[in-house]
C-alpha cells in the first residue's frame, strides 16, 4: 500500500523530511526534498544519501563552512556515488558561501563536464551566470591569495558559452544581452554588435530583442570615431534606428531614440561641413561650395547649416551648378 503525505500540509521542510507510519501500514517512505518528494525503501535510505542531505542541510541554515567540510569527506568516503553531480553542485554552493567565487567557479565547471543534459548542470549553469554578472559588475578575484584583480574575462567566457551549452533557453538569451550591455559599457562597440546581433537573429522571439535592437544602434552611434573616419558606423546606427522605428510604431518614438537621430544628423552635417573646410583651405572653391550647399540642403535644422551658408557667403556667389564637375565630392555626400 502506497501512502503520501503531501508537501503543502508543512510538515515537509525545504531541507527533507522521512515521514513514515508506524506499524503494519509503513510499506513505503516519501523522502521530501527542493525538487520534489522522493520515493525510498523504508529503513534504507543509503549513507550517502543521508549524508549530503545533511550537507543541504547546513546550507540552507547558512552554514558554507561547515557543509563544505562535511562535503569533502563525503567525496573520500563516496566516490563512485550516483549522487556525485548533487554534490558536485552543493560543493560549489558552499564555496560561494565561503566567498570563494573562483573556486565555485571551477567547481561549476567540472561539474559541467562531467555531467551533460542533468538537473544539476541547469542549476551549474544558472550559478555561473549568477557568477559571471557578480564579475561584470566589478567584483575582483584574489590571486596567490594577496592581490585581487579584474575577472572580467571569466565572466566573459561564462556568458560567451552559456548560448553554446544551453541555446533556445531563457539563460542564453540573459547571457547574450548582458555581454552587449557589458560590452557597450565598456565601449567595445564592435564585439557588442555582435552579441546584440546573435541575440537578434538566433532567439527572434525574445524579449530581448527589442533591447538589443536599440542597444545595437547605440553601439553603431559610438563607433563613429569622426569627421575624419569612416561614416559607415553613423549610417549603419540610422538605418538601425529607422528599422526600429518601422518595427514597433509610436511606441518606438521616445525621447531617447529622437535624440539619437538629431545627433546623427548633427555629426553627418558636421562631416559634410568640415569637408568643405578642408577644399576651402586647399583652394578648391568650387569643391567647398558642394559641400556647405549640401548641409544646407540635407540637414537645414543643424547648426551646422546656418555655419555652412556663411561660408557660402563669403566664398561669393559663384557655384558649381553640374554636380558631375566634382563626383568625388558629390559621392562622399550621398554615402550619407
């Protein structure tokens, strides 16, 4: 005869619990347990089994130091334990209840690499995840156990292999968008994209998506390195910034992405005037005025164009009505 006792009535605690029944009805015993009741044999629940309960059990008292002790002789006297990835993962809880971060860390990934595909690497690499934020954010890591220095590039290679273990989850998704954002933070802009970009196209459906779309064109906007440089970044952060605008309607319109756009506007005016600058110093009249007549043209609300029709002022009224007399000039405008 089966007999359960069920978890809600309270008796049961998060750490576990053997209910049994006294006499002729104690067929069977239900051991309680985080992840569910657990069917056992009464009376013969297994030493190891006993004794990293126990070891969950100092944990959840808040206990890091004395479950740790109690884990490592449970790995000499059980070694070849069924139970060694619940351990595994208990150990690695307990160093981070000692503080121990790096430790827990590689804890974590043995952990990983021995035991694919089980309860417990989704809860190693949800601990890794946890570790990788706590990095990002600025915690050290002690090194011959005097200096502390950046672990940066742990948490790094934490979320860069949480989509390769674990894709089409939640985690992946959490992963890929908090390396763009550290990243941006950081102004590596390139390898933001590129986080922001795998989230874009390999979890479409996300909730993140739209973040990364914005969070994409930001990191566009701050590869610009100016007038001097390339334009690609600047127009890539407007076509990225229209695409969102197309995409989620009046509720893209906010404050953040108008602004965005007027300082694109701003630095390509900017560009286009500086070039013509650069032709006025040089001699080339003619080449100057396409310059500052197409800032005026293409962004009239800059301050820029107000700049550009003085200096067509003082260059005289002698323009250059055939564009094709100077293409070089008038291509680097249209790139823009």
């Amino acid at each position: 005869m089966k007999l359960r006792i069920a978890a809600h009535l309270g008796i049961a605690s998060a750490v576990g619990l053997i209910v049994c029944w006294p006499g002729p009805l104690q067929a069977k015993q239900w051991l309680f347990r985080p992840q569910g009741e657990q069917e056992v044999k009464a009376g013969k629940i297994s030493p190891d089994r006993q004794e990293l309960d126990e070891a969950h059990r100092l944990l959840v008292q808040g206990k890091a130091g004395k479950a740790h002790k109690l884990l490592g002789k449970w790995f000499k006297t059980f070694p070849d334990s069924a139970l060694n990835a619940e351990a595994m993962y208990y150990t690695g809880q307990s160093l981070e209840g000692l503080g121990k971060l790096y430790k827990a860390f590689e804890k974590y990934e043995e952990l990983l690499q021995e035991f694919g595909d089980t309860e417990y690497f989704h809860k190693a690499l949800e601990a890794q995840f946890a570790i990788a934020r706590e990095y990002l954010n600025g915690r050290k890591r002690p090194i011959l156990g005097i200096f502390r220095v950046s672990a940066d590039d742990v948490g790094v290679k934490i979320l860069e292999r949480i989509p390769e273990r674990q894709p089409s989850s939640l985690l992946a998704e959490r992963s890929l968008i908090l390396l763009g954002d550290y990243y941006l933070a950081k102004k590596k802009y390139d390898e933001a994209v590129y986080a922001y970009d795998q989230l874009i196209v390999s979890y479409s459906s996300s909730a993140f998506v739209r973040k990364a779309r914005l969070q994409a064109a930001k990191a566009y906007l701050g590869n610009f390195k100016g007038s001097a440089f390339d334009p690609a970044p600047l127009i890539e952060a407007k076509e990225r910034l229209l695409e969102y605008q197309a995409l989620y309607g009046p509720n893209a319109q906010s404050s953040e992405v108008q602004a965005m756009l007027a300082k694109i506007e701003e630095l390509q005016a900017r560009r286009a005037y500086e070039i013509g600058q650069f032709y006025q110093r040089t001699g080339k009249k003619d080449s100057a005025r396409v310059s500052f007549e197409g800032v005026i043209r293409r962004w009239p609300n800059t301050k820029w164009a107000s700049k550009a029709q003085s200096k067509l002022k003082k260059l005289g009224k002698k323009r250059a009505d055939q564009a094709g007399q100077f293409p070089a000039v008038v291509k680097s405008l249209k790139k823009e």
